[in-house]
C-alpha cells in the first residue's frame, strides 16, 4: 500500500512540476512514421546540420513509438541504424528518463526524455543521446555520427 501512495505521490508531483508549454523545439507532427529496413533498423537519409540535435534535451530525437507496446523498440531501431563517424559499431545503453515536458499523447499528460549513452572503439568519452518517444519529428544522423550501410 505505501509503494502505491508514493508511486501516486510522485506522479502527481512530477505533473505538477511540468510547464503547461513545451520546451521542445523540434516536434513535427507531419513528420512520416520512419520505414523499416530489412535489419529491422530504420532507414535514414538525412544528416542533421544542427550540432543540438540528440544532443541537447529541447532538440531531441523525436522517435514517436505509436503502435508498439515495447517503448524502447524504436528507440533501439533508430541506433542500430547508426555508426561512428568512421563507420565504426556503436554500442548503446540507456541510462535514465529525465526532463518531464507536456504531451497529450501520454494519459499523464506528460512526457519524458530517455538518455541514451553510446560508444564506440576508439572514442575518447561516451556520448549522451536524448531522445523522445511521445512526439514526432523527422530522424536525421546525428552530427558527429555516420549511417550504417544496410544491405
């Protein structure tokens, strides 16, 4: 019973302390949902001229998993997709949900931000990806990293 109320505690302090307006800078709901590659990565063709894009929690990558029940389906979709700057193989983990914003896609009536941490041999310092799950935008390669060649 104590882990319900603080569970309901916690979400009602945490809808409390989001703005009615969003931060998020990036959201297009005209945004296609993305095509699937035969590896089940998502196919992307567009490189982001903008160094805030993934990197930056008001510019994240807006991964939009409607008609999926796994919530880190897509997310993982838009990864393997991805590779170092030189072709190298990535590896990811996510390491937290963060930076509440409003949504009315959520029955909450708030979103969250997940951070993604991701490496690759060679590199000096993991790399911290946000990404969102609840709104739409179109998915372009982030700067700094390249395209996996799908076959």
């Amino acid at each position: 019973m104590k882990k319900v109320l603080l569970y309901f505690t916690l979400v009602l302090c945490t809808v409390s302390c989001v703005s009615t307006k969003s931060t998020l800078k990036n959201v297009d709901d005209n945004a296609p949902i993305p095509r699937l590659s035969k590896e089940n990565t998502f196919v992307i063709t567009d490189y982001s001229k903008d160094k805030r894009y993934g990197y930056d929690k008001d510019y994240p990558i807006n991964i939009f998993y409607y008609h999926t029940r796994n919530e880190t389906i897509n997310q993982e979709r838009f990864l393997n997709a991805l590779t170092g700057p030189k072709g190298e193989k990535i590896s990811f983990n996510k390491l937290e949900s963060c930076c509440p914003f409003p949504s009315k896609r959520t029955e909450m009536g708030a979103g969250f931000l997940d951070v993604y941490e991701v490496k690759w041999e060679g590199l000096n310092k993991p790399i911290l990806l946000y990404m969102n799950i609840y709104e739409k935008g179109y998915l372009k390669v982030p700067v700094g990293f390249g395209l996996r060649k799908i076959e």
